[in-house]
C-alpha cells in the first residue's frame, strides 16, 4: 500500500472513532444530559453514638452540689453580715456591690478553658477580670516541652451540660466574648 493511502484509511477510522463518540452527546436532549451528569452523593454512614460518662459519678456530684449549695448560702449570709456591720460602722447608706470570692478548684469536673498565657500575670489578670465580671475562674499552670503556658479555667461545673452552658455565657457576655473550650478537669 502506499503511504498516502495508509493516512487516509487511519484519518477514516479516527473520524468514524469520533463521530462515534460524539454524536450521542450531540443527539441527547437537555434532560438527558442533565440525567447522565446527575450525580448524587450515597447517604452519610451512620455513626454509633458515644455515650460520654461522667468523670464523677452521680452520688459523688449530688454530694458535691449540695456541698456548694451549702457552701455558696454560708458565703452569702456571712457577706451580708459582714457588709451590715461596715454600713453600721460607716454609715453608709448603699450597699457596695459583692465581688465573688476566689475559689480552689475541684479536683475533677468540668471547665471552661478561656485562654492561655505564657506570662503568669496575664493569666491571673484575666482571672481576676472573670472574677469580676460574676463568674468563678482560677488558673493552672502547664509545662510543655522548654515552656510553661498559664491558662485560665471558668468554672468548675460539676457535669458536662452545666460547663456547655457556662461556655454559651461567656460567648454571649458583651464583656468578654470567649469562645472558650470545655475540658475535663482530672484528678
């Protein structure tokens, strides 16, 4: 065969390959066309829900409750005492507006992480400013490799929702807006 002849037979069959490949995307109608791209995603596997236990059990935190509570109203009662006598003493007439004590914190439970500082007086400055602001707050320190972070903790709480909860309030005060991280608090 001669070699003009060979191009024009493979030139042939290309077409024809081409043809054969386009034509029924040029004869398919819109709705077809849209059918064949249609491509839908299978439904999300369904994961096994993971039940998150408690760090301490529930005798252990109605325990611990009703021991805040306890705490909390001979707090409020001696504050009141205590602020009764100095009016007395000054002679003031308002009452001056109560700042909540420092508290330790629990050994477990729930918190809210709030922030992290490599200078101890930051954190404690931020302590303070959540102290403050009516909320109870404490800092621990971490070492990590070559440095020490101090981070700040709002709470404790006792269980999982009431720390979510604690989170939501801060994230919505105007005065502090953290978006903090709920923790576990180990022994």
């Amino acid at each position: 065969m001669v070699k003009q002849t060979k191009q024009r037979i493979i030139g042939a069959i290309l077409l024809v390959l081409l043809a054969a490949i386009i034509a029924p995307l040029l004869l398919r109608s819109p709705d077809e066309v849209r059918v064949a791209l249609d491509m839908s995603l299978p439904p999300p596997p369904s994961l096994p829900e993971i039940a998150i236990e408690p760090v301490v059990d529930e005798h252990e935190q109605r325990l611990a409750q009703a021991e805040i509570e306890a705490d909390r109203e001979a707090i409020r009662k001696a504050g009141e005492e205590a602020e009764l006598q100095a009016r007395q003493q000054q002679g003031r007439p308002e009452p001056a507006e109560p700042v909540p004590p420092a508290e330790a914190p629990p050994l477990s439970g729930w918190a809210v992480q709030a922030g992290s500082f490599s200078n101890a007086d930051a954190a404690e400055a931020e302590a303070q400013r959540l102290r403050e602001g009516g909320y109870r707050a404490f800092t621990r320190a971490v070492v990590q490799a070559d440095k020490t972070l101090h981070r700040v903790f709002a709470g404790p709480e006792l269980d999982r929702a009431a720390a979510v909860t604690l989170r939501e309030q801060l994230a919505a005060d105007q005065r502090f807006g953290i978006q903090g991280l709920v923790i576990s608090l180990a022994p």
